[in-house]
C-alpha cells in the first residue's frame, strides 16, 4: 500500500490534485490519498480530512481573520501526519498554508512536493531559500518558473500546464451555445467575477455596471456569468439586482468551461481563470480588487509589471488590466468598447494566445504523476 498525505487549498487545486491521482491509480495497484481537498479528489477516492472551503482565503488581511483557524487546521495535519507517516506529502498550491506543513513533516523524514511553483518570480524571491528547506521537488507549471529554482539549486520539474491538455485547441462557439441555450446571433460578453465570495463582493459591481454601460451604447450584447456554487450565484444576484436590476443576465452554476467556449468576450477576475480564457482564445478584460491594505504589501514587493497570466507569459501588456482604482464601471467599458471596435487587437491577441497554449501542452497529469513515482522509488510502488 502506497499512503500519500495531499493538500489542495482551492478549487484549481482540486481539479489538478484529480488529475494526479487519477494518474497514479493507474500505475499503483494499492494507493492511499488523504488530506483536504474539494469534490473532484473526493471523486478520485481521497479521503477528506478537513472540507477545502476552510482554507479559500485571498490576501494579507484577509489571511489574519482566519489565522488561528488555519493554525489549528494545520497543526492537526501536521500531527496527524507524523503519527501515520504517509510515504509522501503533496502539497498543491495554498503556499503560505502548505509550505510550513511540508516543512515540519519533511524535518520527521517525509519526502515532500510542492505542485505549483509559489509566485516568487513575481515577488518575494527571499521565499526560495525556505522552499528548498521544506521539499524535495518542485512541480512547475509555467516555463520561465524553472530558471529561477535551478539559480538557487532547488530539485524542479517543468511539467507544462494541465489545463493546456484538457482545453482543446480549436472551441466550438456554435456547440457550446446550443448547450447553453445562447443565441447564435449575439455578441456573447462572459462576465466572471471569481470564485472566492471575497471577489465576488468586490468585483461583481463593476462587472455589472460595466456591462450596462456597454449595452447602451451595443445593443446587441448579452451577458452570461457563470458562479461555482449556490452561495455564489446568491450573492451575485444580490448584487445584480441591487445596482442592475434591470440588465438582462443568463446565471449559470458551474459550466464556466463551456460558458468560455461560448462567448465572444470575457470580463473576468484575475488568477487561473485568466489562464483557461486564454487556452480557448477568447479576447479578455482583466479585473480585481484587493483590500488596500493587501494591495500596498504586494505592490511594494512585486517584481514584475503584470497580474493577468496572459500577460506574465506574453511578456507584455497583452490583455487590459483593471485593478484596484482602475476597477471601475467606465473603465472596464471603455477597454471592452475597444475591443468591440478594433478586429486588429483581437486577432493580434488570438494569435498570442494560441502560441502560448501549444508551448503549455505537456501531458501534466502524466509527467507529475511520473514524477511522483520517481521520488517514491520503485521498492515503494507495485
């Protein structure tokens, strides 16, 4: 019996610690999976030690109201673990919750990954020397990640991104709105305001106000979003009908795939979902907010210029970014007025788009399971 110890802190984790295990049940004949994760790992037989909703927190400040939660949370694990030794620890994204924990069970003698390279190439690069006293291997998804790992000698596998293999190279708008129910006839604006029901809070407003503003001047928009779950959708309509009541909008739980797949354009919150909008060429706005507080910590230390991962990989201003004071109605509108306007810039931006995505297409799930098995050697694995 291999016995692995698997943390996911959010629903992009989910979906890529599935992907993994899901690999590694096809090649060992005997696995255990236990640890925090959401629906997908419950699904690929992990068992659920603490619900993952308990660890989806974003920023400084917001991290502070639920410190003592999350301290709990992890000593618990960390207790656990080292009492039942799992063969391997695989901590997948969540840095400032995993990397502490892998730390502490890699200090008892278990061998430790960390799936999804921490941001230091964007700020704080200090974070190397810490990561490479806590694992054994970094799994990277994004190819300019590894140059700085092998700089500070840290063991690092470049794997490419498992969105990338699942995303298919050529969408079929016309499929994806007969499945939604879409007009085939409209400019279809996708509004995305995030996950988290901090983002929503924050960013929903001006998605929607945005969107009403472009509808008086383009009448022949329509917008659809589409919400992870009940809470979401319940505090995004509170929101629309608060400040919107009168703007037409299809709700959607889930489908944000296909609802990707469908538009024209999408309005969305920065992080992964900016990566999948890519991944199906779709000309995109950037939005978010953080609290100020959040927001002044990350702009004194970030290294680079950009947020959106389009533009991180493009190395430029590909895709408009609207942050913080620019998160605003007028101009999320007006950036969506030029793209509504300018065929060059969205062609231009199309064409990045799929050469960044083919150079993402790597077979991740296999190549991190690979290396999983790699590091568990083979008198471990039947």
């Amino acid at each position: 019996m291999v016995r692995i110890g698997l943390v996911a802190g959010e629903a992009s984790g989910d979906i890529l610690g599935a992907g993994l295990v899901n690999e590694l049940g096809k090649k060992i004949r005997a696995l255990s999976i236990e640890g925090i994760g959401g629906e997908n790992l419950a699904n690929a037989g992990m068992t659920i030690l603490f619900p993952m909703e308990r660890l989806s927190v974003m920023g400084f400040t917001e991290v502070l109201g639920r410190y003592f939660e999350l301290k709990r949370i992890q000593n618990n694990l960390s207790a656990h673990f080292i009492e039942n030794p799992p063969d391997l620890f695989i901590g997948i994204d969540a840095p400032d919750f995993n990397l502490p924990l892998a730390n502490k069970l890699h200090k008892a003698g278990i061998k430790t990954i960390h799936y999804v390279s921490p941001s230091v190439w964007a700020w704080r690069e200090y974070r190397v020397n810490k990561i490479s006293r806590a694992v054994d291997l970094i799994l990277n998804l994004f190819p300019f990640e590894t140059a700085i790992y092998n700089k500070y000698g840290v063991p690092n596998r470049y794997i490419g991104h498992p969105l990338a293999d699942k995303i298919p190279l050529e969408s079929n708008l016309q499929a994806a709105r007969v499945e939604l129910n879409i007009p085939q006839d409209k400019i279809v604006v996708a509004l995305l305001p995030g996950s988290r029901l901090m983002e929503i809070k924050r960013i929903a407003g001006p998605l929607l106000q945005a969107a009403e503003l472009s509808k008086k001047t383009n009448p022949g928009l329509y917008f659809i979003s589409g919400l992870a779950d009940e809470k979401s959708l319940d505090t995004f309509a509170e929101i629309k009908n608060r400040i919107v009541p009168d703007l037409d909008v299809k709700i959607n739980i889930g489908n944000t795939h296909r609802i990707m797949e469908a538009a024209d354009f999408i309005m969305l919150a920065s992080g992964t979902a900016t990566l999948e909008a890519m991944l199906y060429k779709k000309p995109m706005i950037v939005a978010y907010r953080l609290s100020f507080l959040t927001y002044l910590i990350v702009k004194l230390l970030a290294k680079i210029p950009y947020a959106a991962l389009p533009n991180i990989l493009a190395g430029k201003m590909l895709v408009p970014e609207c942050l913080q004071a620019r998160c605003t109605a007028e101009i999320l509108a007006s950036e969506l007025n030029k793209l509504l306007h300018s065929k060059t810039q969205v062609q231009q931006m199309k064409m990045v788009f799929a050469d960044l995505s083919s150079h993402l297409r790597k077979h991740a799930d296999l190549q991190a399971a690979n290396a999983v098995l790699e590091l568990l050697g083979s008198d471990k694995v039947d």
